[in-house]
C-alpha cells in the first residue's frame, strides 16, 4: 500500500522530524493510523500513542502496534519489514509477527502483533541482584540464539565488512563533535583506535541485532521471578562478521560495570576470545554507528578517574 494523504511532513531535517514525531499530537496521525486500520482490515478501537523510541508508535488494543518510521531514516523501517519474517519462530523469545506494512506521505508503516509482558527497563533498577544474573544468562542465551539464525547469503542488511569498519572509524570523530565530547577525551580517539589494531577482526557471517538493551526486551514475572519473553525493534540489525558489537549494547545498558553481571551473560553466551576483549569493546563503543558515547558513559557508575579510554574501558567492560 502506498498512499499521499498529506498529513505526514516529508522534508523536515532530523531535527524537527525528531520534534515532530515527539510532540504533535495524536489527531496529527489519525488519518494515518485510520486508513491503515480500514486498509488491513484492523479491529476497531482508539489508538494509543507509546512516548518511547525515535520513531512514532501507536497500540491498537492489546495486540497490535504500529510504527511510522519517517523518510530521514527509512531504512530502519525497510530493516523491520526484513527481520521480522527472518527471526519469527527462531529464537526462545517471542518476536513481533510482520501483519502488514505500507507508506504513507513517504513514511514507512509498520504493523506487528505486540508483545505481551513489562518492558525490561521499568524493572531493572529494582532487580535484585541474583534476579539480574539470571537475565543476565539469559540475554547471553539470546545473543548465542541471534548469532545462529539463518539467512540468505544476498540478504539486503549484510555489510562489506572490511568497508564498514573502516567507514565507522571514518565517520566517528564528527558525531563525537556533534555529542559535545570534552576535548581532552576526543584527541584520544584516534590514537586510541590505532593502539587497539584491529577492532572487530573477520569471523563467520552472522546475524547482528545490535540493540540489544532493557527498553528492547520484554520480560514477565512468574511466581515472584522475571524471565525474558519477547525482543523487538530490528531498525538497527545488520548481517556482519563479529559478535562484538551485539556484546557491546547489554554489557553497557544491563552490566553497567558490574563484573559478576558480564560474566554471567558471556558465560551463558561462551566462545568469546578474551584476548584484548576490553579494549576492542571500548573501540566498537567508540565507532558503533549513531551512538552516543558520552550517554553510554552514564550508564555506568563511575568508580575512578575517567580521564584516558583505558581508564574508561575498565570501568565500562569489567571482563
């Protein structure tokens, strides 16, 4: 389906395409969401807007979602419209189920099954301790799940990786100008980077989610214990040759420097080459594309000065 209504901008820059998706107002999508729901044969009901993520979503019920991803950023729709079919019905978690998809105005639709339970990040910071060692090894169960999904060798999202490394490490310094980082930390970039060698080496072709994190997993609580029960949200997921970037995402946003909560995650993951394995972490937290590596920081509780990128990368990724 592709329609023109008019309702939805087309040529705003990312930054008021980022305001716009968060501050008009729902009438502003309802001629959107209407014709979806008539073109898909939808159930009837108000539509709910969920403030989470840097593309609109809405709930139909408790049992449809709906993602409006805008033309700055296409393919991360045209990723959720590929991966979906690709991971339904292979992992030990659930996956939202692809119902249907569309443009409109130029915005990629996207209609799924949501997926039941909490999200993960409403629950975390009150986990006890032996509760979040048990996600932990769980997440690692799933990253190990990720890496062995099976694809097409011509798969749309599967990158030159040579070419793409070298294209992060390219582009990294001015998005590090952009965040704002403190000058003394961004001349230790490069020279950082050159020191670690070869950041991410070649291995097998795998499937790469790349965002694993507490506000992309869903969990449910069964006789007072939280398990895992459903991973969203593809926009990111590319088909590369190094698990280190799929490590990366949970040791920052669900370790947050704990030693025992890393271990338990690459325990359950396992085959992971430890040689060097914190500084390479730090060096793909400085390259992963559209990242923010001062708000990745944050996210970890400082413990000693954080001065030099080694100091960090102990703090960061205590493996």
């Amino acid at each position: 389906m592709i329609a023109t209504l008019g309702c939805l901008p087309h040529d705003l820059d990312n930054a008021a395409c980022s305001r716009f998706i968060e501050c008009a107002p729902l009438a502003s999508w309802l001629p959107a969401l209407r014709l979806l729901q008539a073109q898909f044969a939808l159930p009837d009901g108000p539509w709910e807007r969920i403030p989470k993520g840097a593309n609109a979503l809405f709930a139909l019920g408790s049992g449809i979602i709906v993602k409006l991803v805008p033309p700055n950023w296409r393919r991360q729709g045209d990723k959720e419209l590929l991966v979906a079919p690709l991971l339904e019905g292979k992992l030990s978690l659930e996956t939202p189920r692809l119902i249907g998809s569309g443009t409109i105005d130029g915005w990629v639709c996207v209609i799924s099954t949501r997926l039941g339970g909490t999200a993960l990040a409403d629950v975390w910071p009150d986990m006890h301790i032996a509760q979040k060692r048990a996600i932990m090894a769980q997440t690692g169960q799933l990253l190990r799940e990720l890496g062995a999904v099976p694809f097409d060798e011509d798969i749309a999202i599967r990158v030159d990786w040579p070419a793409y490394i070298d294209g992060l490490k390219d582009a990294c310094m001015a998005r590090h100008r952009r965040r704002n980082m403190p000058d003394g930390l961004i001349d230790q970039v490069l020279p950082y980077l050159q020191a670690v060698g070869e950041i991410a080496p070649a291995g097998r072709l795998r499937f790469i989610h790349m965002d694993i994190h507490p506000w992309n997993l869903m969990a449910q609580q069964t006789d007072g214990n939280w398990r895992l029960t459903g991973v969203l949200d593809f926009g990111d997921a590319i088909v590369g040759q190094s698990d280190l970037f799929e490590l990366l995402t949970p040791l920052m946003f669900m370790a947050q420097g704990d030693a025992n909560l890393a271990h338990a995650m690459l325990a359950a993951y396992g085959s992971v080459d430890a040689c060097s394995l914190q500084r390479k972490l730090a060096a793909c937290m400085l390259i992963r594309p559209d990242s923010d590596v001062m708000f990745c920081m944050d996210q970890v509780p400082v413990t000693g000065p954080r001065e030099t990128w080694s100091e960090i990368a102990a703090q960061m990724f205590p493996v």
